[in-house]
C-alpha cells in the first residue's frame, strides 16, 4: 500500500516534534514537505529545529519558511515554559542554523501540490496563517489536495488559552476563518474535545525510552527528555493530570487509513469579533433538521485510546527500514 503523501504546516512545539518523528517512524505515512511558521517558537526557531531534526534523522525534505506573524496584525506570543526557549524541551540545537533562502520561499507550497497532485493532504499542528495564505495565493492549487486536517478547536471543552479557546485557533481566528471558508472540501478538525484524552503516562515514555536506549536509537533518545519538559507544565497547571497530551501526535495519528477515529459533519464557525469569545469554535452539533448556514467540516468527535497507543508503541518499536 502506497504510504500517505502529506505537506506538513507545523509551529514545532513539543507534541509537533513528537508528531513528526511518528510520521518518520510510520511505514503509512510520508512527509514530502514542510513549511515552518511562528507559533510555540518564532519561525526562525522552527526552521532552525527543522535543520536539527532533518540532520537527526537523516530525512531530508524540502523546507519552506511560512508565516512570522498573524493576519490580526498582533505580535505573536511564544511559549517557553511550555514548549522550551526552542520548542524542544530542553534540548537547544547548536550550529543548525536555517538557510537564509528559507526565510522566503513560500511559492514552493505550490510547487510540491502541484507535484503530488490529487495525491497529497495537507495537515496543519499549528496557527493557520501560513494555510490561509496558501488559499489565498493560490486557490485553484488547493483544489489539487486531496484531503484537509487541522489540528485545533475546542467545541464542547474549556479551551487551553481562553476558557473558550484553543491555541491555534485564536492565535490567528482570522486564517483560521479563511481555511474554514475557502476549503474546497470539509476539512478534518481533530480538536481540544478528542486531544485533551490523548494521554501518555510517564511510565509509558519511560517503557519507549528503555526500548531505544537498549537499541542504540539515537533519534527516539530525545523523546523522553522533551515529553518531560512538557509534562513538567502540565502537572504544575493540571495537578491531576496523568500524564501529557501528545496534541498533535493524535491528529497526524488520525491520518492514517486505519485509525479508529469518529467524525461527524456540522457547520462551523469562527469568531473573529473581539471579546471573550475571540478565537471561538463553534460548530451545530444539535440533531434538529434545521441547522446554522455556516459551512460544514468533518470534527472529530471520538477516537480508540487503545488502539492509538498500540499503533504509536508498534510505529516507535518497529520502524520501516530507510
């Protein structure tokens, strides 16, 4: 089976690190590109953890510099005590600087879908400010993507910035608004209301982290000391908190053509007005006949706990021969 072609739209955190290296491990799934943006780390950070991950791994791909900033026209608001000064726990990359050509190449964006054509999804784990302009640009390119999934939201929970929302989306409401409308198919939305469960113990990254130490894994070794960093936030905001939610280790999990993960179709919204709803998703879950005019994407609702540890320990313990 032909492994899944995705361009990779990423803000490189902690769980977007993790995420990535899954998708490098999975025999399922094959990242053709990436466009680094701001977010958890400015974009110079995370074109420069691009370079120290490519240079890990040995998985070279092409690189493209995305967005500095958000369309609200706001500076961006980074988070190191959640994803380190680097957004890699506490691992800070020396001598991987990014290439200066990097730093504006967005046109290639539409040279990798034009390549891959009705063959690739695109899969955003940060702000959609970078997805967004690629709609913007170039909107009958879009049309070649396959598929559309985006890590972000929060429906039915309390969100993780405001008490209505979720990172990613209020940390640029307006890309988001324009992703949502200008799509030209539903788009997946693995939010905060499915994620939130995506729990690892430390016992279960200690369980992978023996495993790659007894086999000489040099790029598993530097999943424990960046899910600790990462769980080390969490107990101090969640005190009852088991473990980390591996956010976006879920989303691209979800990928996969066997993933146990329910959707159901509903109008979405985005509030885009200033308040304490700014950053909001909404969507019209009701069962009434009569539903809200807003155009209608797939939001995950549910997903197999079980089944996604299994397939994440098999990726991790098991990975394809390069």
């Amino acid at each position: 089976m032909a492994r899944k072609k995705v361009l990779l739209f990423s803000d490189f955190g902690v769980d977007d690190v993790i995420a990535l290296l899954y998708a490098y491990y999975n025999d399922e799934i094959e990242i053709v590109g990436i466009v680094a943006d701001y977010g958890n780390v400015s974009k110079e950070s995370a074109l420069k953890n691009v370079a120290y991950l490519q240079k890990l791994t040995g998985a070279v791909r092409p690189v493209i510099g995305g967005a500095v900033s958000p369309l609200t026209g706001d500076l961006p608001q980074y988070f190191p005590e959640i994803h380190g000064v680097a957004g890699l726990g506490p691992i800070i990359p020396e001598n991987h600087e990014a290439q200066e050509t990097l730093l504006e190449n967005f046109f290639e964006v539409r040279e990798i879908i034009a390549k891959y054509q009705h063959d690739i999804t695109i899969f955003s784990a940060g702000r959609l400010t970078s997805l967004a302009t690629a709609f913007i640009l170039y909107p009958e390119t879009m049309k070649l993507v396959n598929d559309f999934y985006i890590m972000g939201g929060a429906f039915g929970v309390p969100g993780n910035i405001t008490p209505v929302a979720e990172a990613n989306i209020y940390g640029d409401p307006y890309a988001a608004n324009i992703v949502l409308q200008l799509s030209p198919k539903p788009t997946y939305i693995i939010p905060l209301d499915v994620t939130k469960y995506a729990i690892f113990t430390p016992e279960m990254i200690n369980d992978l982290d023996v495993y790659f130490k007894q086999t000489g894994d040099q790029v598993g070794a530097i999943i424990k000391p960046l899910v600790d960093y990462y769980q080390n936030f969490y107990k101090k905001t969640y005190p009852e908190i088991k473990g980390s939610p591996l956010h976006d280790l879920l989303a691209v999990w979800a990928l996969e053509p066997g993933s146990e993960m329910e959707f159901v179709q509903v109008p979405v919204k985005i509030e885009v007005n200033l308040g304490t709803t700014f950053g909001q998703s909404s969507g019209d879950f009701r069962d009434s006949s009569e539903k809200e005019g807003w155009k209608v994407h797939n939001v995950a609702v549910n997903f197999n706990y079980r089944n996604f540890i299994e397939d994440v320990f098999h990726a991790f313990k098991n990975p394809p021969k390069r």
